[in-house]
C-alpha cells in the first residue's frame, strides 16, 4: 500500500492564502479531524532551530502555525505550540527562541499556548538501533496528538532537514551536543534521529512540512531563503521528506535517511511508494536548486568501493572555517562544539580539525553566519567520480 502524500500550492505566507492552502493540504487527507478530536492536547512541534529571525527561513513561518492552531481550536483541541532549541532548555532561552520566530504573536492571536514546562523523562527504547535510552521534552510525552510542523531546509551535516530530521528536536537542548559527540557519523546519527521518530510515532499523528519560503545553500541557519511555494503533508515523515528532496532536485540515494529507511525496511524509501495528491510533483521541481555538496562518503558502500581508509577519510571531508576578521568572538561556537575541538584566539574562533568531528554545529549556530564549510580539492575530484 502506498503511503500518501498531499502537496499543495502557496505563494505566500499571507493569511488568506494560508488559510486556503492548508485546508486543501489537510482535506486531501481526510481532513484535520480525521487526526484530532475535540478536547485532545495537541503539541504542534514546529522547528525553532534557535533565536533566527522569522526573515531568515530557517523556523517554521509563525502564520502557517497561526492558521494551524485556529483550525485545531475549530475542533475544540487544547493547542500548545513548542519545540526544544539549540542550547539550554529552560524558560529563559526558549522565551527569546519564541519571541525572535513570532510565536508569541501566534500565541496573542489565537488560544494556542506556548510551552513553557521544560521537564524532560528518561526513556527506555530497546528496539532503537542507536538510541535505546534517553530524554524527551516532557510536554510531547504529555500530549494526546503531536503534528510535527516541519521546514524544508539543506542542511550541512545531514544534508536535508524536513520532518524526520525535525523530530531531534525532541531531545531536550544541551543534550543534542553529546548525542553528536556520540554519533560523529552522520548515518549513526540519522540512526538516532530515526529511533525517536519510531519511538514516537504512535503519538505523531501528522507530518507537514512548510516549503513556502524553503532554504537553500548551507543550511540549516546559514543558508538563503527560497520560494518552494508548497504545503506538503503525510502521516509518514519520509514521505514527506521524499516529496521535498525530489521537489529541491535531490537524488534520494544521496541522501542519509533513505538509505537508512531502506536498510531498516521502513517504507517508503523511494518514489513508487508514494501516492501524491494536489499538486503534481512533476510541477513542483525546482531545477536550479542550490543543494548542499553530498561526495556520498557517509556511504560505507561508497567507501568500500573507492577503497579510501578511515584515516584519508577525515582529511577529505568537509571542514569548517571562519571568516576571521568577521568573527565577533561570541562563543557560542565553542559552547555548543560537543567534541570542545574550538578555542577562542585573541576573540577569533580556531578549530582542531584532529578533534572535529565535522557535525558542523558551529556553522549551524553562528549568529553571524561567519563560519563556513569547505571541501578539499581531492574531495570535489570524488564528486566528479
């Protein structure tokens, strides 16, 4: 059975038009009370990277989950409107986090409630491949529904972040960092980022994904703002991812989360299980779509057949760098690096590339967008392999 997959059309984050698209994105599944009923907690988990400005296309666009959280009060659902941010947990943080992405305009234009319990419990998963015990925010353990409202975004490490990779944001703050210390890999971690997600999923209900205003470049912060112009939404999360990787101009074998989906016997993990409704998908490519550089060696295939050792590996990778006289010598590099491979120098970032463990979440945090990723010159020769 195929899984399905709604994609629809908006030009705009205007609230009309909004109001429009996703009651088509939503009836073409049957409607949004075919997954919520009345008095039901519904936690809208939204990505909330950090405190990114709303302009920067890098959290979900406040009007999307505006028009969201009214047709969930239609219902009669209880609405809380969270996520857990880079950095620390806690009223404090996440406070900035939902001012900078205009949650707290959501909140004041609807009944919809921002999160504000910020306990966490453990959690046992003995079936997880890579994660068999750890600690999910509290307030989607407590809720009846969750519907992870996801963006369509490259993303350096794991090269595209939609709504499977959205789920990480389930671990509480700070602990993301030892989970990249532990899983240096990027398809060990996306094993871990699966793990929750199947962990999960009873109480996921929906998976959207806003692509209106999409990014491209090096995401998932870093990255350049670019119309998508679609809604899309599945009750399977790579489904949806599916949908935005062909939509961007991805090829799904260079991409770490289908690979894992395959080899763990998650359907789908390719185009022919998908039944797409609303817009074709054929309409909806983008051709010029700026992906982030994929030289496939996350692939142990790749690897093997190319017979390159673990230690030429590492020197062939990508790296980050930083624009020196740009860097503003905030720290907030060297306080998330969860393997402390970054020193501050006379107010200037410096990086041990012989502790990196190139997860590029320095990249991914720089409030100032002056830490870049670069490839070696035998790297880009193997791309062209």
């Amino acid at each position: 059975m195929k899984e399905i997959v709604s994609l629809v059309k908006c030009s705009d984050y205007e609230i009309d038009n909004v109001r429009i698209a996703m009651k088509s994105l939503l009836d073409n599944l049957g409607g949004l009370d075919k997954f919520v009923k009345k008095d039901q907690k519904v936690l809208i988990k939204a990505n909330l990277l950090n405190n990114f400005k709303v302009e920067t296309a890098t959290t979900t666009n406040p009007v999307a989950v505006q028009v969201l959280a009214e047709m969930l009060e239609e219902i009669g659902a209880i609405v809380t409107i969270g996520d857990s941010s880079a950095g620390l947990y806690n009223k404090f943080h996440m406070t900035t986090v939902y001012k900078a992405a205009k949650m707290t305009t959501v909140a004041e234009n609807t009944n919809a409630k921002l999160n504000d319990d910020f306990d966490i419990v453990n959690c046992s998963y003995p079936e997880g491949v890579v994660a068999k015990n750890f600690d999910i925010i509290k307030v989607a353990l407590d809720a009846d529904v969750i519907i992870n409202f996801g963006k369509v975004k490259t993303h350096s490490f794991t090269f595209f972040t939609g709504a499977v990779k959205n789920l990480f944001g389930l671990i509480p703050g700070m602990q993301k960092a030892q989970v990249h210390a532990e899983s240096p890999k990027v398809v060990k971690f996306m094993n871990y980022v699966v793990d929750i997600g199947e962990f999960m999923k009873d109480k996921i209900a929906l998976h959207i994904l806003d692509g209106v205003v999409g990014m491209e470049g090096p995401g998932p912060s870093a990255g350049t703002p670019r119309k998508i112009e679609r809604f899309i939404a599945s009750t399977n999360p790579f489904a949806c991812d599916l949908v935005a990787v062909k939509i961007i101009g991805g090829e799904i074998e260079h991409f770490p989360e289908f690979h894992i989906a395959k080899v763990r016997g998650i359907v789908p993990h390719e185009e022919s299980q998908l039944e797409i409704v609303g817009e074709t998908l054929e309409s909806s490519i983008i051709k010029d779509y700026i992906l982030v550089d994929n030289d496939l060696l996350w692939n142990d295939e790749v690897i093997k057949a190319t017979a390159i050792s673990k230690r030429v590996q590492k020197w062939i990778t990508a790296y980050p760098t930083v624009k020196k006289s740009q860097c503003k010598g905030c720290k907030k590099c060297q306080e998330h690096c969860p393997n402390d491979a970054i020193t501050m120098v006379k107010g200037v970032a410096k990086f041990d590339l012989d502790l990196c463990i190139r997860c590029f979440c320095c990249q991914e945090l720089c409030p100032y967008h002056v830490i870049k990723i670069k490839r070696s010159w035998l790297s880009k020769i193997l791309r062209k392999m």
